[in-house]
C-alpha cells in the first residue's frame, strides 16, 4: 500500500457491487489517496491513523438484508469517531425508520445541482456549525438530530448532516461531476485530506521501496508487451538499473510488429537488460490440432512457465520476480465477501513452483494511473495507450485450431483495423478493439471468380473496467474503410462482420 510519511487516506467501505469502485477513481482523480475495504473489515481499517475519513457505498442485492449491515457497520466504527459519508443505498440505510430496511427516496430521482443557502457548494462551512434547515418530514426520535445541508433544484432535502456527529448522508441521483465534488469536498474540507496523491510523489516513493526491498539482489521481470508489465519493468529499472533483467517470450501469438516495438522501447530506448525468447515454433508446435479455447490456455500458460523456467536458471542468483498487478487484479483475487471475482492471474504459478519473492509496484494503482506512470516515466505513448490484449494473445481470437496461415491472416486484419481507427482518432475513445478470425468460410467473388474464402469479426467496446461492457458504435463510414482494405489487403478474407453485442452476456473476447 502507498502509505509514505504522513499520507492520508480515505476509506471506501463497500457493501457490494461496483460502486465503490467509481467513487474510488473520483477520489483518485481529485489527487487523494484511498483504499476499497470490505465492510467485514471496516473497524480495523479505520483504527489506522493514516485515514482520516470513510465512504460508505454499496449497491445492494437484498436491501433489507444489507441495510442492516450498514447500521451495524456505522454503530461499530463511529467508536472511531472520524467523519463519515454514506451515498447512495448506504444513506438510504442511515436514514431507514425501521432499523433494518432502506427508505425508498422520498424525493424519486433528484437533478444534478446540489447547493446549500445563498448556493454555497455541498459541505462549505459545516466545520463550523453552519447547519441551515430542518427535514422537512417525519423522522423517528433516533434521527432527530439530521438537518438538511443539500437541496436539488426543485427545493427538495437531498443530503444531510447529524449534527452530533461528523456523519453525512446524500441520496443518489447525480451526473458523474457532481459526485465526484461531492467525494472530493468530503475528503477536503471535511476530513482534510491534502491533494497529494500525486504520479510523481508515487514514482519517488516506488523507488525508496523497490530499493528497500531487493537491495543489492537481482530482480527477474517476464514481459507480455502489455501495459502493466511495460510500465513494472520500467519503473523496476528506474529504481535499479542493470540489477534488473527482462525476459520477454515471444510467443508468435502477439500483435503485427509488437515484438519489434516492445524491444525497441525497453532495450533499446530505456537500456533496459533483455532476453528475447523467440519460441514461436515451440509453442506452435504444441498447438497442432488443439481447438478447445480452455485447452489452448492452458497449453500456453504452461508452455510460459517452463520457457520462462529456464531462462531464469540459467541467469542463477535471482530472488527477486517483478510483477505488473494492479489494484484492479488485487480486488477480484480477494476472498472477502463478494469482491472475489477471479484468482490472481499475473504470470500464473510463477512464484508458487521458482520461490521468488514478488516485487509488485502497481499494485494499489488502476488502470489509468498506471498509465500516467508509464507517460512519467518516458514510455511511447501508442505503448501506454494500447487496448488490453489476452495473456494467450491471439489464440483466442482465432477460433478453431492455430495455424500460422492463420495467424498471419488475422495479424494483418487486426493492424488494417487498428490503422484505421487511430486515423479516424477513434483509437483512445474505444477500450478495447480487435478482430477475430472465425472458423467459417463463406462463398464470394473475386476479380470475376468464385471464392471460398474467411470470415473475420471485427469487435470494439467501452468499458470502464471490463466487468461490463456495451459495442462501440463506430461511425458507418469508418467501419466500410476497415472493410474495404481489409478485403482489398487480405485476400484469403472475402466477409467482413461487425459484432455489436453488450458484456453481458457475451464476453468481450471470442473465447
């Protein structure tokens, strides 16, 4: 955890689902730090000195059932005595007569603007007392001490205080700039949180741990080509220089040209130390005639570790495995309550079966931070920038069995569509865009004649953090262009599709 001299934190305290997620990414974009902590370990969390406030969100499956948590939860950390914000469900938990249920929202979905008197901004002033108006209903004696701070623009209570205590509560309803000052005021004005979760005080103090950690010991890194492991090795060798050593294995799995990119980016424009592992033919070899998605995986995975096995042997004295987690991967490998949501995946089984101990540098930051890591560090910006790609890269964009015809059918398809997006400037706006090469082949014509030819897929989504996700829907003009050259440029390719179906229930990838 980023937790230098004198950091503050603000804990988000979750009851469930993906909200507290989003509050967390406000949080960090207003330049504070926080942590997501599972409500069954809210009382120890805030006993830390470092935090100075919570957030209580949670988008609950069973309300009565959850809405007792919640006032089980707060009747136990207010002992604490440090403020709290409850949005949302959470609030309407806070504000229930019943001692178990939620209110339903006395108001129905309230509008974005939210002022106090005179339009003074949500929470100025309530250090000193200013509170202004009494609910203008009914509640039971044990919520007598609420008034009203926040109104929306038809002159409706949409957020309280307890003026006995440093408890908050707004119900939901607002556009995503309104939440986002509203977490940023509470974590400033309220609980007095400086703004100094900042990319380069995390790159400095990244490197006093690393440095801290290994010491003089040699430190291994296995390079995917992707983001997170790019901007590990990176990072790893600003603190360490020659003591670190990249293995990248080249699959033959990977993108047009991105082998090429990623040895040009870290060898030989950062001088970092690289093995390059050109295993194509062994992993192809161990391929042949393999169709089901979940036996390719495992093939590859396995394949990986004993490649990478071998490499590490033969540097001898290493103790130490750099890893690209993320904060994102941290969450969905927990076990507590329903944040898990998959094992750890990074370089699966590595540490288990070598013994090294891990160095994991981004593990407290998501996705876009590790991003603005990468930028700050001096990393190529269409390196940083690029769309999240498999660990068994495109054989599970290839449906059917792998071949090498295929895959240099697919590699030229995917690049045609990644051209013409970056052209259009379409490329930062989509999270992720790929081409798949299914394993049918249909009839069409060509210069005059018959063909018999493949049908590839192409697929773009948003998504904030891949939980879900719903189809780009790219401009009509732009995907006839991809079509068109791909058609023109690929010849074994005579159908061009577009898939346009949400996660869930489909999957982002094919397989």
């Amino acid at each position: 955890m980023f937790v230098s001299a004198g950091q503050q934190i603000i804990d988000v305290i979750d009851f469930g689902g993906r909200q507290s997620r989003l509050v967390a990414r406000k949080l960090r974009e207003q330049d504070v730090y926080c942590r997501i902590v599972w409500h069954t370990k809210a009382f120890a969390s805030l006993a830390d000195p470092s935090v100075k406030g919570a957030v209580f969100c949670g988008e609950f499956e069973d309300p009565r059932a959850q809405g007792k948590i919640v006032k089980d939860v707060y009747s136990e950390i207010s002992r604490v005595e440090k403020p709290i914000l409850a949005v949302g469900a959470a609030g309407y938990a806070l504000l229930a007569d019943d001692g178990v249920g939620c209110v339903p929202n006395p108001f129905g979905k309230t509008d974005a603007l939210i002022t106090l008197d005179a339009g003074v901004p949500l929470f100025a002033g309530l250090a000193k007392g200013k509170y202004v108006a009494k609910l203008p209903f009914t509640v039971p004696p044990t919520k007598s001490r609420l008034v009203a701070i926040g109104w929306d623009e038809q002159k409706r209570p949409v957020a309280f205080a307890d003026t006995a205590s440093e408890l908050f509560i707004v119900l939901p309803g607002f556009d995503q700039a309104t939440e986002e000052s509203l977490v940023g005021s509470f974590a400033k004005q309220i609980c007095g949180c400086r703004d100094d979760w900042t990319v380069a005080a995390f790159i400095d103090w990244q490197v006093a741990q690393i440095r801290e950690q290994v010491g003089q010991g040699r430190v291994v890194c296995g390079l995917s080509g992707g983001v997170d492991s790019s901007v590990t090795a990176a990072l790893v060798h600003r603190a360490l220089g020659d003591q670190l050593v990249c293995i990248f294995v080249d699959h033959g799995l990977m993108r047009k040209n991105e082998p090429e990119e990623v040895i040009k980016a870290l060898r030989d424009e950062f001088a970092v130390k690289l093995i390059h592992v050109d295993a194509k033919e062994r992993f192809l070899s161990r391929l042949v005639g393999v169709t089901d998605p979940e036996q390719k995986r495992k093939i590859i995975g396995e394949e990986f570790i004993r490649v990478f096995e071998e490499e590490a042997r033969r540097l001898g004295n290493v103790s130490y495995l750099a890893q690209g987690t993320i904060y994102p991967d941290v969450l969905e490998s927990s076990t507590d309550g329903k944040l898990a949501v998959k094992s750890h995946h990074n370089v699966g089984g590595l540490p288990e079966r070598m013994g090294f101990e891990l160095v994991e540098p981004l593990k407290d930051l998501f996705k876009d931070e590790v991003r603005e890591v990468g930028l700050a560090l001096g990393l190529p910006r269409e390196m940083v920038f690029r769309h999240p790609f498999p660990g068994p890269g495109l054989a599970v964009r290839i449906i059917g069995e792998i071949t090498e015809e295929k895959l240099e059918v697919l590699k030229e398809a995917d690049a045609v569509f990644i051209d013409e997006l970056h052209k259009a400037e379409l490329y930062d706006e989509i999270w992720q865009a790929f081409a798949v090469l299914t394993d049918t082949r249909t009839v069409g014509v060509h210069a005059g004649r018959r063909t018999y030819g493949r049908t590839v897929i192409l697929r773009a989504v948003n998504s904030e953090d891949a939980m879900e996700a719903d189809w780009s829907r790219i401009d009509l003009e732009v995907l006839a262009r991809v079509s068109e050259r791909i058609l023109r440029e690929v010849p074994q390719i005579n159908r061009v599709c577009y898939d346009i179906s949400p996660k869930p229930p489909a999957t982002i990838e094919w397989e």
